[in-house]
C-alpha cells in the first residue's frame, strides 16, 4: 500500500553540483540550499567532504556546511565516505553524514578506490566515531539496479551490503540506481529482496533518471511501502565515475506526482519549481524537472 505521506531527502546541492566542471561560488550552493528549505524540503544533503582531487565541486565543502542558515525542523547532511572527511565535517558542526557503497565491486573501485569489503571495513570507524559525536549516519548503496561496468547486478548482493550497512548503525540506507537502467518490476524485485533482512520504512529510494524510468520505478516501490525519496531539484546532476549517467529525478516531478497521489511531501511546488527556474539559469544548464518547465510557462 501507499505510504501515507513522503519525506524527500533534496540531494541537489551535492549530486546535482557534484559533476559540474566550472566552479559554482560557495554563495549560489548557499542560496539553493536557502532556498529548497523556504520551499518546504525537511532534508537537504547539502555537501561532500571527499577528496577535491576527486571531486573539486564539493572542495568548499567547509564553508558551504559552516555558512548554512538553519532553519528550524531541516536537517542538513553531507557524504563522508571515511574519517579524514568525517573528522572534518564534525568540526564544521554537521548534524547528520552519510557513508557511500557499491553492490558493484568494479564500481566500489572506481568510486572510493577499494572493494566493497575494504569499504564496510573503512565505514566501521566512521560509524563507532559518528556515534560517539551524536550524528546520524546515512548508508548509500550504489547500483542497485544495474553497474556500468559489470552490467546486471543480483538483488541479493544489494541486500547484502544493504545489511552490512543497517546492522552496522545506518538509520536509513538508500537504494541508489546509480544509471538508471532500472525499470520497475526490477525496481519492486530489489526491495523486496532488501526488505527481507531491513524494515522498509528504513529504506530510501534514490533514482537517476537516465533512462527516463525514475518515476515510473518510484510509482512501483511507493506500493511497496518505501516512503522515503532523493530527488535533484531541476533534476540536476550525473555521477563523475558514471559516465552518461544523468541527474537524479527532478524533485518538482516527484511532488506532483505525490501530491496527485495525495501523498503528503509538506512542500510548495511552486516554489520549489521556482528554486528548480533560478538554479538553472544561474549555472547556465537546462531545466531536466518537466514539471519545472511547465510551470515556469505558465
Ligand atoms: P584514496 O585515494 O583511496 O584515499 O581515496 P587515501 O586515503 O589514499 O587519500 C588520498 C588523498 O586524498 C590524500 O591526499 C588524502 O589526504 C586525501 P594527498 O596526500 O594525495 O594530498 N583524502 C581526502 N581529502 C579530503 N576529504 C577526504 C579525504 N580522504 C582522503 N575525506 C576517497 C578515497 C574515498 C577519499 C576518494 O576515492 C574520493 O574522494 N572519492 C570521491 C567519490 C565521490 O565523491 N563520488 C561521488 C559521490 S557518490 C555518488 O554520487 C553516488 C550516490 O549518489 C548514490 C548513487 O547515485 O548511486 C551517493
Ligand atoms: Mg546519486
């Protein structure tokens, strides 16, 4: 059955800047996050504390998570995929992080530079020092619906590190279909399979929206009962060790589509749309949120 209502986790501020080349200034990151919070988002990742040799979008990681304006009820997050990025995310005050695996052991290579089993084992730390500081810890899973290397990849081994993951203190692990390739009865096969060993209100869907099957695959796990979604406003992004990997699926999309299904977000459409509008034209790329087109139209 449909969940009732639907927290959205707005992971544009982080996967959809991640992979622009020209530099965005620490004050547009800022405003777009302002901004998706007045729209009404609860949850916004907000930045990544990697390596900027890896990822020189996410290199003002400190000032963007040290100069955010909380507002009251929003949660901001960031990637720590170790402790050198954990360490310096806690000394910027973040209040949530999360840690990044692969079901795909070429693409866990080609991501974080080690295996999956190398990867739990480096999370460990992260998770016993994250604890200890009082921050929620957020799992991601990469490719759980297809790997750009090694083609398909078996529900069961998602499950697997999605365990991994759970037991090792991740509140919530989120599902991510890294190149969407997914379409939706797999999309319905692989929660079922995570949902064996995690209750599904701990799971998270994370759709990119490559092949244009994003909503169609969260209409089909919304009837499985997951009621947590990641979304891009304006559909922004693409994964850098991904290539023709495109943005997640645009935030306005999915709203429109739960406030049709009468599921509640707690969002304003029109101004999330409106953030979706702005970004855009302040980095000079299209608006990929269809509904964002066709509400700035009208
Ligand atoms: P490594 O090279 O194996 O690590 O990278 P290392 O410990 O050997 O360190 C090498 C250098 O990186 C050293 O610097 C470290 O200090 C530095 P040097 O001595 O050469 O000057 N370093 C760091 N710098 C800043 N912050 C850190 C950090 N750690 C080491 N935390 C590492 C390992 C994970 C760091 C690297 O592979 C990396 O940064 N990868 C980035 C991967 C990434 O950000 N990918 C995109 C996000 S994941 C994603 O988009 C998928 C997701 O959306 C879900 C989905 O869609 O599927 C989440
Ligand atoms: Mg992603």
């Amino acid at each position: 059955a449909f969940p009732h209502s639907v927290r959205l986790v707005e992971v544009g501020p982080r996967d959809g800047l991640q992979n622009e080349p020209e530099p965005i200034s620490t004050a547009t990151k800022l405003e777009l996050i302002d901004r998706l919070g007045a729209a009404g988002i609860r949850h916004i990742e907000a930045a990544s504390f990697v390596s900027p040799k890896w990822v020189p979008q996410m290199a003002d990681h400190r000032e963007v998570i040290t100069g955010l304006t909380h507002r009251p009820g929003v949660v901001y997050s960031a990637l720590t995929p170790n402790l050198k990025g954990l360490e310096a995310a806690l000394e910027c005050g973040v209040e949530e992080v999360a840690v990044f695996g692969a079901a795909s052991e070429a693409f866990s290579q080609k991501n974080i530079n080690c295996s999956i089993a190398e990867s739990l084992q480096r999370f460990e730390p992260v998770l016993e020092r994250a604890k200890a500081a009082n921050v929620r810890v957020r799992g991601y899973v990469s490719c759980v619906l297809g790997c750009p290397y090694e083609g398909e990849i078996e529900p069961t081994k998602v499950a697997d590190v999605s365990k991994a993951l759970y037991e090792m203190g991740c509140y919530e692990v989120s599902l991510g279909d890294t190149i969407g390739t997914g379409t939706p009865l797999k999309a319905k096969r692989m929660i079922e399979a995570v949902s064996r060993d995690i209750p599904i209100e701990k799971l998270a869907a994370h759709f990119h929206d490559t092949y244009g099957q994003a909503l169609a695959n969260l209409y089909a796990v919304l009837e499985e009962g997951i009621a947590v979604i990641d979304s891009s406003v304006a559909g922004l992004g693409g994964c850098p060790y991904a290539k023709g990997a495109s943005g997640n699926v645009a935030s306005e999309d999915v709203v429109y589509l739960l406030d049709g299904l009468r599921i509640e977000t707690g969002i304003d459409l029109d101004e999330l749309a409106g953030t979706g509008t702005w970004i855009t034209q302040a980095i000079g790329r299209p608006n990929r949120s269809k509904v964002g087109v066709a509400l700035a139209a009208k």
